[in-house]
C-alpha cells in the first residue's frame, strides 16, 4: 500500500494526486439504476459480478438495489466479501485442492455459497469435504457455450455430472452456468445475437436432457455486460452475471449498440499528469503499465479526440498529438482504460467524486485476491 493517499475526503478534484483510480459517482449511480430498470419486473434475476471492481462498497450498494447476491472468481476474493456481510456468493470458477476447498468450506458456513463444477473429480473432492464438515454447498455445472475456456462439451457429461451431484449431500445441485465470454466483446448487434442464441440452445438442450433424469434445473445463469439483453430475453436464462456495466472500460465502449442495448456510461477514469512534453508531436504521462493494463487496447483519452495514447511503459504513457505544445506540462488528463477489471487490481482506494469535489474513499479490499 502507498505511504501517501492520491486525496483526502472534501479535496477539489483537481488537486488530486496522480496516478488515481476515478470513479465519476454520478455516471456510477446511472450505471446503477439502468441495470435495475432493464431487469425489472421480469422473470431475471442479477447476481452483480464483483470480480470487476473488488470493492465491498459497489457490492452491498447493487444488492441494495435488487441483486440476489454476487459472482467471485476466486476463493480468497469471495472471502472478502462475506466478511463484509455479503451472504450470497457464486464462485464462477472450478476450485481445485484441498487448501481451497477447505476454505470454500469454512466460507459456506458464514454465507450460501456456490462453485463450478466440469469434472467428475471436483464433484468428488468437495463431497468429500462437504460431508466431512457437514457443510451445505450449491454446486452448477459449467457448460462450454463458445468460450472454448472451462466447461463440459457434451450433453452426456453434464447428464452424468448432475446425477453425481444429487447422489453426494449434502452438495445442491443448483443449476447450470453457460457464460460466453468472447461474446461479450463481438463488435456487432448482429454477432452477439448469433452467438448468444446459440448460447441458449445448448443451454436448453442441457436443461431437458438433465430434466428427462428428474432431476430439476433451477437457475441458469451467464450473461455479461456486452450480451445480457440477449440472455434476458432468450427465454432460458433467468440469473444475470454482469458486472462491468459500473465501469464501462474503453473495450466495451467500443461494441456497437444494437436498438435495444442499454446505454450505460463510463464511470471509471485514471487520472494522469503530463509530467513531459519532449517534442511538438509527444507528451508523456505518469501512467502507464502500473497505472492501466493494456490487455484490451491502450486506455483511451476522455473527451480529447485530438489525443492518442500509443504506448506504455511501466510508469510513462505516451500520447501522440500533432501538437504537444497544446498540452502543458503539468495538466491532468482522464484516460479510459481499455480494460476495467485489471486496472482496478492495481489500485489500493477508488476516489469518488462527484462533481468537483472528492466525496468518498473507497477501498479496492479484494485487490490482489488470487487464491
């Protein structure tokens, strides 16, 4: 953690310290009651993903506002979370070895918790556990709808998976996970359409084919920021996992809207300083690899078209300008980052403002959970 805060809570916004991890509260709040209004009054429920923002605050304001809890992608981030009195969490990950499973454990105690499962001997390894200390779990198979990532391949084994599950209490059987995560960056309407309907086929094969058994499909969950108003409507899905509509990064900014997409707005900013100006057409700032990833794309430069950020380095971004000269030395600068959850793995604290003032300091208390 740095010895020095980039602000204090009543600060002006502009004197701010730089680097610093911006969240606009007014476009956040938006962000916020946009996801409520398109799932209400409608059979869909959001389970908030909390591996975007690692922050308990962001967390317990969606579940306030109508989420039924939240996803994690790692044990030790949803440990986090349940001591700040988040009560239901899904693990969307397979959690491998006894270490991590003894922790899933000792979590499932304090909260309902839920995990992946695409292999016979995970559904063995947490039954054993479960069992061993009478610890109820909700466990979902991960089907593979197209990320080509984790998940099982066939109808068949999801059939044998869910017969395995109901046979080892005190494990539940909760329901299937069918996220596709490339779609969520397809740049057109019409690709993500086709790629989230055949999404939901494969899920609702999955659904009968395990429903032809007796046993009951209760929840099927996927959808991200990019493609949830396809799963909202498929008919199938009925648990949302978006999470970085908060944000709203440069990367999925760039998705073309279809008619029917929500348009949610970028909330999440990294404030930058020019701290050199070495020729008429460069200017570096004082961000760059440790300030923003660059996984997506480089960040973009909020509300200055005449910029463009080409490279970082560990603490230099470069912009190019066909006039550096128009950029003092000094001026700050709000960058885009491409992409949203690794950025905010860098950062200790979110500086919110509103307007121009700094109103709070919230801790990024996840940060670096990895196991």
């Amino acid at each position: 953690m740095s010895p020095w805060s980039a602000a204090q809570i009543g600060d002006a916004r502009s004197t701010i310290d730089t680097p610093a991890l911006i969240l606009d509260l007014d476009a956040f709040e938006r962000n916020l009651q946009r996801m409520a209004k398109a799932l209400e009054g409608r059979k869909v429920r959001l389970r908030a993903h909390a591996k975007n923002h690692k922050c308990p605050e962001i967390a317990l304001r969606q579940i306030a506002l109508g989420a039924v809890g939240i996803c994690c992608q790692k044990v030790s981030e949803a440990s986090v979370f349940v001591q700040a009195g988040v009560t239901d969490i899904l693990i969307t990950n397979e959690v491998v070895g006894a270490r991590k499973i003894d922790h899933l454990m000792e979590l499932a105690r304090q909260a309902r918790m839920g995990v992946l499962v695409d292999h016979p001997l995970q559904v063995q390894a947490l039954a054993t556990a479960a069992q061993a200390q009478a610890t109820a779990l909700d466990v979902y198979i991960e089907i593979d709808v197209g990320g080509r990532r984790c998940g099982v391949a066939s109808v068949d084994e999801a059939v044998r998976l869910a017969e395995q599950i109901v046979a080892c209490p005190p494990l539940h059987f909760a329901g299937l996970q069918c996220y596709h995560g490339p779609a969520q960056h397809m740049r057109t309407h019409a690709e993500r359409t086709a790629a989230i309907g055949s999404a939901a086929n494969t899920a609702r094969a999955v659904k009968l084919a395990i429903e032809a058994r007796g046993i009951a499909v209760d929840i099927i969950t996927g959808a991200g920021t990019g493609t949830f108003i396809h799963e909202r409507d498929s008919g199938v899905f009925n648990e949302m996992q978006a999470g970085s509509y908060i944000f709203l990064d440069r990367d999925y900014g760039d998705n073309q809207r279809g008619a029917d997409d929500i348009a949610f707005e970028h909330a999440l900013f990294v404030l930058t300083t020019v701290m050199s100006r070495p020729t008429a057409e460069r200017a570096v700032l004082d961000a760059g690899l440790k300030a923003s990833s660059v996984d997506s794309g480089m960040p973009g430069v909020w509300q200055r078209k005449d910029l463009r950020y080409v490279k970082a380095a560990d603490e230099h971004g470069v912009i190019e300008t066909p006039n550096a000269a128009a950029l003092a030395l000094g001026e700050k600068l709000m960058l885009v980052p491409g992409h949203c959850d690794p950025t905010v793995n860098l950062y200790d604290t979110l500086v919110c403002v509103r307007g121009e003032k700094v109103e709070a300091l919230w801790p990024i208390a996840a940060r670096g959970a990895l196991l």
